[in-house]
C-alpha cells in the first residue's frame, strides 16, 4: 500500500491550512456562497438538498485499517453516524456542518486521507479493479500505475480548470471490474514488448445525459510513455473541449463530434511531438520505487483444501450460502478473497455504520493483513483472507450485520442517494432499491435467477450508472410526479454496451412491478443456465415490452 512521502504531506496540510482560512472567511460573511463555491468544490465539499456533503478520497479503493478506523471516527463525531460508499471508491458524509470541515479534513491528514480530486473540473480520483493484486491471470497490478497517474495529476496547472470534470479507470485484468469503458479514459493493461507491461488506452466513455461507450485511441502504449500519452490526450481535450456548454464540455462530447478516428489521429499527433514529451518518459527507477509500495505481502505456503472449511460448508447451511456468492479466488493457494455486502435486504445501498467500519477494520487487521478496498459497486472487499479463516471472518461479518449473501444477486444493486439528499435528483432511488430488494427477498429465488445487476439513478446525471445496467432504472420529473424510465441490456465489463429505453416510464406504484415482469419474462424465455444479459441478448427487447405494456 502507498504510504505519504514528504510532498504528499505537505501538500495535504497545505490545503487544509488554506480551506480552513476559506471557512472561516465564508462563516465570518466575508465571502458569498457564489464565491466560496469554487474553493469548496476543490475540497469535496458539496451543498446539497438539506445540508453539506464531504466527499472523501479513496484512491484507487485502497483503505488500510486505520484508515477505516478514521471514517468510523468521522461519522461518528461529525455527522449521524454513518458514511456512503459510491460508485467513484470514494465515501461521502451527508451532515458534516461547515464549521467542522477543517476539523475533519485535519482528522483525515493524520492518516494520509484528503478530499482533493473528488469534486470540480479537474482529474478526479483514479479508480481501479477492486480485486487488484490478488487476482490471478492479472498482468500487473493497476494500482501502481493508477497511484502514478495520481501523483501526476494533482494539481496539475493545465488540468486543475479542465472543460469538465474527468474520470480515470485503470485496470490489469481482462475481466473488467472497473467499468473502464465508460470512463473519460480507461485503461486495460496488456503484455507489451519483452513481457513489460504495456496499456491499451480508451477515450470517449462516459454515463449522464449521453451515455458513450469509450473507443480504443492508443494500442500498447509502453509504460515509460503512459503519462506522455495521457497527456496528449488531456491537451487535445484542453485545446477543442467545450466551455460554453455544460452539457457538452466532457470528452465524450469532443470524441463523438471529431469521430473516434480523427480524435485518435491528434491525439498520435501531439503525442510524436518532442519538447515537454521526454520529460514526462517515466525513469525505470520511479516505477520501480512506486511499484515497491505494491509488492505482494509475505503469504504463506498454504494447501489449497483446507478441512476446516469445507467443514463449515458442510455443516452451516448460512455459511455456505454466503461463500457460495461472496467469495472469489485468490491468485495464492490457500487464500481467498472475500466480498463484504453494503446491500442488507430492506438497507441502503453503499451505507455503512461507524460501528460497521470499526468492525470491518478490526477483522481486516486480523485476518487480512489490514487491507480493505472499496468496490466501484458500492461493497468492501477484504483481499488476502487464509480460508482456514474464512468461517470466523464470517461469523464477525455477521455479528456486524455485515454477512448478506448476495454479491452479484439481484440484491445488489447500484443505487445513487437520489431524492433524499442530492438537489439535482428528479426522483428518489433509495426507497426504489429498498423496495427490490425487498420483493427479491428470498434467496432461493435469488439462485434461481442468478447474476442480474439493477442500477439505479435519481436523474440523468447517471451516477447510479444505470445505463450500463442489465436493468437500469432512471428516475424523472413528469410535471412534478416521480417516475421511472427502464432501460434493459446494460453492461459495464468488457463487453460494455448502453441499455436499451423499453418505453414508457412506470410510476412509482408500477416500477417494482415492472421490475418483477421483467425478471418473469426472463425466466420464462431463458435457455438452461442461461443469464439475464445472454437472454436479452438473444431475444432482444420485445418479448419484454410486451409483458411490461400488455395492460395497458
């Protein structure tokens, strides 16, 4: 894990100095809301529907125990006790009052935690695949190149006052649990020359108003070179994006208007440029001083069968259920990595309580090396649990109330804050996602209809993702009524692809409904061991039309 050299040190308190000048300006009415808006943007600070709103950094998803231990202390001394893990593997705080934000940002600087790339036009907190470094078939771990992408971009002069915001994605495996496709850049490193890692790059992704799917617009770039090519693109950006438009200033806007292949070409063009380019070539003892911070722990020399669980299987049906969902391989034999659910039946999706962090970070510091990461799906992982240990770990999971076996499952949602706290939301999504989850209450039935992942936004901002959801559920105003719009055939992997708008939108009476006629649709047209997304592959979108509008 990366540990603060001294720039990093000094620049987070630095900041916190200065915001905490910042504040007390505003409280004193020195400064208005429209000019202190600008500088709180730049320190995740948000004023939302009934209060403001602190967004924490997570980079790249990585949380050591202390870390966890300080997000516990923050909810529970400065807010109602509880954060919200999102979608960016970051943790938001909805009630933090503005006097006791540079108290919280001093806080989080003691264990190298800040709020700076989480908010305003600037290159935003790198997110990465949550199972980094411990999956096996990855090429290399992307949380070395992301926390180099990281240092690079931290108040960066030219990307500080971008068009946008921009959103990075990195990861090593071809299986992509990063969503890096609908990112303003994603990046999937592939095997280049020599067996060195090398990165295909894409540009153009991204949800909200205009869902895009990104292009490929750089092919095994070689590592020496990522920055010099994420630099060429940040400069084409620069020099064509939009400002004079809002709603047309991302990069995908700029992608879709010049053409994939024009954006790429000039891309190529300021990249073969000299100048400034050699002294962006990243030196072999850099990465290598970074990659040291992500060398693999000590692992034990362990059998891969181990009795003691496969007794535990055996004999707790609880037990077994949930391993059954919530585990997944880990590249050592012996170990596994474990899923942590934030998606109880009837909760809040991405939620967790104070005392809920302080337990997760207790087992991580006992079991897991004291490591936990933060999955762009609004769950914890614990990455590196011996499986001799996995039955106590989840006997304390679930004395935390932490142990819902459904990662995965319908259960598992994305659900953005909607309604209930963000003022750009048309429609609430909690309530939607608790009433699901809910109706999919039974786990069996769960089983049964195997991998379907609902995402779930509050307006077209999309930061529920749902346009990239087997089903996607986006919430909209029809003169002041809430009502959901259905889209069916998302995917965020690596054969990303935006979902299909089914018709008309359901009121909120008709949605679980709705929901429900598509899972029997599904069900009754599906091959054996077919999935939901294979299904609608195949028979595409109007057998399930037809059974959502029969009635009407």
């Amino acid at each position: 894990m990366y540990r603060y050299d001294e720039f990093d040190h000094s620049i987070v308190q630095d900041r916190v100095k200065e915001f905490t000048g910042q504040v007390k300006r505003r409280l004193a009415g020195e400064l208005t809301e429209d000019e202190f808006k600008p500088l709180r943007l730049m320190n995740g600070l948000y004023l939302q529907l009934h209060a403001y709103m602190l967004r924490i950094a997570i980079p790249y998803g990585t949380l050591a125990s202390r870390q966890m231990r300080m997000l516990a202390h923050v909810a529970r001394t400065y807010d109602k006790g509880y954060g919200h893990f999102t979608t960016r593997q970051n943790i938001q705080f909805n009630w933090p009052k503005l006097k006791d934000v540079p108290a919280i940002l001093e806080d989080l600087a003691t264990v190298e935690m800040h709020a700076i790339q989480t908010s305003g036009n600037c290159i935003r907190n790198v997110t990465s695949d949550q199972y980094a470094g411990v999956a096996a078939g990855e090429i290399d771990d992307p949380r070395i190149w992301a926390e180099i992408l990281r240092q690079w971009s931290t108040f960066h002069p030219e990307y500080t006052f971008l068009p946008r915001k921009f959103k990075i994605a990195i990861t090593g495996h071809s299986s992509d649990r990063a969503a890096i496709r609908v990112h303003d850049v994603g990046i999937i490193i592939v095997e280049g020359e020599n067996g060195e890692p090398a990165f295909d790059i894409y540009a153009g992704g991204g949800l909200g108003r205009t869902p895009m799917v990104g292009h490929l617009v750089g092919e095994k770039i070689p590592a020496r070179d990522l920055l010099h090519f994420m630099d060429a693109i940040m400069r084409v950006y620069n020099m064509h994006g939009r400002r004079d438009n809002l709603y047309k200033a991302r990069i995908k806007i700029l992608v879709h208007a010049l053409g994939a292949e024009e954006f790429a070409r000039q891309v190529k063009d300021e990249f073969a440029k000299g100048g400034a380019g050699e002294d962006l070539k990243l030196p072999d003892g850099e990465i290598e001083r970074i990659r040291a911070y992500f060398a693999p722990p000590a692992y034990e020399s362990l059998p891969d069968a181990v009795e003691v669980f496969d007794k535990a299987l055996a004999d707790d049906k609880a037990f077994a259920q949930w391993a059954r969902t919530n585990l997944a391989d880990h590249k050592v034999p012996g170990y596994a990595i474990v899923n942590i659910s934030l998606k109880p039946i009837g909760g809040i999706a991405g939620d967790a309580t104070a005392d809920q962090m302080d337990a997760v970070a207790d087992i991580a510091e006992t079991f897991s090396l004291g490591e936990i990461r933060v999955t762009h799906e609004q769950n914890l992982v614990l990455p590196d649990v011996k499986k001799r240990d996995l039955y106590e770990v989840w006997k304390r999971l679930d004395a935390a109330g932490l142990a819902t076996p459904n990662i995965g499952l319908i259960s598992d949602m994305i659900v953005c804050p909607g309604l209930d706290y963000c003022d750009l939301a048309n429609a609430r999504s909690i309530s939607i996602g608790q009433a699901i989850s809910e109706r999919f209450a039974d786990l069996d039935r769960e089983y049964d209809i195997g991998e379907l992942k609902i995402k779930i936004s509050g307006c077209i901002n999309a930061c529920g993702h749902h346009h990239v959801g087997h089903i996607g559920i986006l919430g909209v105003d029809k003169k002041g009524v809430e009502n959901y719009q259905v889209t069916l055939g998302g995917s965020a992997n690596e054969n990303a692809a935006v979902g299909d708008i089914v018709g008309p939108a359901f009121t909120e009476d008709r949605i679980v409904d709705a929901v429900e006629t598509i899972v029997e649709t599904y069900v009754a047209n599906r091959k054996e061991g077919e999935s939901f997304l294979a299904c609608y592959r195949r028979i595409g979108i109007d057998p399930f039309k037809e059974t959502l509008y029969a009635a009407a």
